[in-house]
C-alpha cells in the first residue's frame, strides 16, 4: 500500500514540475533566461529525479545522488526566492502559478517526500561536498558567461551596477557565493545528521531491521 502511495506522490511531483517548468518557460518574455535560472535546473532535477524512481522503483547510486540533491536544492530554492528575489519580479497570467509551483509547492513536496517516502541512509560528511558541485558549477558558468557578454542570472552574481541590479564588485559576488556555500554546508549537514536521527530512532523500534544503517561508502 504504502509503495503505491510513494508511486503516486513521485508521479504528482513529476507532472507538477515538468508542467510548470514548461509553461513557466514558454510564457516567459524572454525564454532564453528563464532557461538559465538555477530555479528551472533544480526543478529539473526534482523531475528527472521523479521520473526516474517511478520508472525504476528502485534505488542506485546516481537516483539517490540526485534524490539529495534535489532536497537541498529545493531548501535553496524556497530560501532565497523568499528572502531575495520575490520582491524584484512581477508576473502575470500563467506564470503567476508556475512562479508558485517552482518556488514553493514543489519544494513542500519534495520535503514531504523525503519525510514520509525515502528510505533514510547513514551518508558521511564528505557527501556534502559532493551535493555542492552543481551549485559550484553553475556559479562559474554564469561568471564566465557573465565576462564575455554581459549577462547574469542572477543580481548577486553581477558584479557591475548596484542593487537590485548587481553588487557592485567581485569582492561582494564573492561574499554572496560564500554566504551561498555556507548555507548549502548547513543543509546538507542538516540532511546527514537527520537521516541519522530517522535512522536511530527505528533501529530503537525495529531492533532486528538494519534499515540501511550501515555507512555508505
């Protein structure tokens, strides 16, 4: 029962996040930078991650990178559009929903998900770091870019003009990025040390299942 109630959640999810990515996108005055939004690649992620464990139903390696991935990304996502970015856009029509479903139902489910879905796994501290690279990536691509032709994604990665436009220096894109890496290192410290609680408190109740309570490698 509880495994058809898990396909049916990822199903959701997958509908809901290709769809308003799709129309959050097509809708756009200007598609092309939509598609450069770390908002659209995380809920990206969040899809294919979905689509992926209801195709297989079963967990590998690369489906549970992505699986938390996709929890911290959407900690990200509904963290900064909240308190940076929901006040600097105005939308209109569908994408006044999409704007919705991409900031914040998605990452509510995608949380609910992993409470109530995921099979919780004693991950070591290293993981960390390994969840950061597509953050990390994705900063230095837009810089690069950014360089040669101008364009940023995002105010804090623009280091010319000043707020709500850029930040004025490198020095402050830095400092952003830093505060960024920062919270990404809380996160994902949060996500181990939770999988951990999870996984204590059921090997307390079902001594005899191990329940993935051995260190992953």
């Amino acid at each position: 029962m509880l495994t058809n109630v898990k396909l049916v959640f990822h199903l959701l999810i997958t509908i809901i996040a290709f769809s308003s990515i799709v129309l959050h996108v097509i809708y756009s005055p200007a598609p092309f930078v939509s598609i450069t939004k770390f908002t659209i690649h995380s809920n990206l992620i969040v899809f294919l991650t979905c689509l992926f464990n209801s195709l297989k139903r079963k967990d590998t390696p690369f489906l549970d990178f992505l699986k938390n991935c996709s929890v911290i990304f959407m900690s990200v996502n509904i963290l900064t559009y909240h308190f940076l970015l929901s006040s600097g856009g105005d939308y209109e029509g569908i994408r006044i929903i999409t704007n919705f479903t991409l900031h914040y139902l998605i990452p509510i489910l995608v949380f609910i998900n992993w409470i109530f879905f995921e099979t919780k796994k004693k991950y070591r501290f290293i993981y960390i770091f390994y969840w950061m690279f597509y953050p990390l990536l994705y900063t230095i691509v837009s810089l690069v870019r950014g360089w040669f032709d101008g364009f940023y994604p995002y105010f804090f990665l623009n280091p010319n003009g000043e707020i709500p436009f850029g930040v004025g220096s490198y020095l402050n894109v830095f400092l952003f990025m830093t505060a960024f890496s920062i919270l990404i290192l809380i996160l994902g410290f949060l996500l181990i040390i939770l999988n951990r609680i999870f996984l204590f408190f059921h090997s307390k109740n079902n001594p005899s299942d191990t329940y993935q309570a051995t260190k992953l490698p």
